[in-house]
C-alpha cells in the first residue's frame, strides 16, 4: 500500500490545456502531466527559470485525474489592440511589448481560448521517490500554505475552494481515485491514470503527449495512459 495525496480541482472556470494551435487555446479533458507539476511548483515557491527542478518534480511525479462533475465548454473570444508603445506583464514577470515588425500594430490581437465551466475534478498523486525533497509531505504544506497565489490552468482561474483534499492510501492511482470519497453524486465519473496503476474493465490505454521541457519551454514525448469509467454501485 502507497500514500497518495488528494487534490481538488473545482472553480467557476478551468483549463486543462491541450496543443495550442495558432491563437486557438484548446483544451483536454483531463489535466495535463505539465499542469499538475508547474501547479505543485507554484505553491512551493519555484520560479520559471528553475528548470531542472521542475523536470525533476515532473518525472517523480504519478498522477490519476478523476472527472467527478464533467461541466461544460465554453470559449472565450479575446482582443486587444496594442500600440508600438504598449506593454503588458507576462508569466515571466517582466513587461514585454508586441513582437514583430510595423504591420504588426495595425491590427487587434484576437485569440480564442476554451474552458471547463463548473467543473470538479479529483487528482490523486505521488512520487517516486517518496523520500527525495521535495515529499508529498511539503506538497501538503505548500498547499495549505502556498508561496503565490494558485491557479487551474490559467491565471484567470481560481480555484473556488481549497485544493488539499486529504490523504488515501492505495495499492496503486486507479485504486486511490476508486477509494477517495466521491466530491459529487455523478455515480459514473470517467478516469484516467498511467498505464500499469491499476486495471479497470472496458478501459482503454492511450499515449498521451502532456510533458513539458522545463529548459526550451516545449512540449514533447509520449506517456501510456489508461482511460475508464467508474462504477460506484459496483465497485468496478
């Protein structure tokens, strides 16, 4: 048996961010491997720039996502017409003006961005190694107590309750999201954890490209997943 740390995924909006392509900001429907461990980096302090430590925490770090109210999509048309001049602050902390040449300021920046509206999602995860810095012990506390406020995706998204959601053990991920209390009444949530957590009839094994290259700010590479549907009246 393995001790697995709950999370809490719930507010008015989140993203789970899928591939970006051009100005379209999709999303998936499960959170993302880069997701989970930029979200656990935020709470303990780390900076964008520490990236060997997050490529650490990124490979330590097994999670299983369970969808216990699914909600619903919407997306959100965004512009902004920005001037030679004009400046905005990025995630780097820095004012960064528009890129590009002269023509680039005759027109409106305009991007779509989709989003999961009501939605609660229940994350259970560990690391491997447990013992190694940082354990779930200070993810634990990080959460209670975070260095920086806390987002779901984007920075528009804040949770609307506490992200901590308590302890479980379990022999693997798919047994943890099997055992952790349900946040909803939905008796049939879908899940998805790493292939080899756990076995589930009628699920399905999928590769899933969701890491980051913390260093070049890409993302890239292949994981095997399993995606299922939990019955609560069962068990199974």
């Amino acid at each position: 048996m393995a001790m697995h740390l709950l999370l809490r995924l719930e507010g008015p909006l989140m993203a789970f961010g899928g591939e970006t392509i051009d100005n379209l900001g999709v999303i998936r429907d499960f959170p993302a491997q880069s997701m989970v461990t930029g979200l656990i980096a935020n709470a303990l302090g780390w900076r964008r720039e520490d990236s060997t430590e997050h490529d650490r925490l990124q490979a330590r770090l097994l999670f299983g996502a369970r969808l216990d109210r699914a909600g619903s999509r919407l997306t959100d048309f965004q512009t902004a017409e920005l001037h030679k001049d004009d400046k905005g602050w990025t995630t780097i902390g820095a004012p960064e003006g528009r890129a590009g040449g002269e023509g680039t300021y005759k027109g409106q920046h305009l991007r779509y961005r989709d989003y999961h509206a009501d939605a609660v999602a229940l994350i259970a995860l560990r690391l491997d190694p447990a013992e190694e810095s940082p354990t779930l012990e200070d993810v634990a506390a990080a959460l209670h107590r975070p260095a920086r406020p806390l987002f779901l995706g984007r920075k528009s998204c804040l949770p609307a309750v506490p992200l901590f959601a308590g302890w479980c053990e379990a022999p693997d991920l798919l047994g943890a999201l099997q055992s952790a209390a349900p946040v909803t009444a939905n008796t049939r949530p879908r899940v998805l954890w790493p292939a080899g957590e756990g076995e589930l009839s009628g699920s399905r094994q999928i590769d899933v490209c969701d890491e980051r290259n913390w260093t070049s700010g890409v993302h890239g590479g292949w994981r095997p997943v399993c995606e299922g549907v939990l019955s609560r009246e069962t068990g199974a």
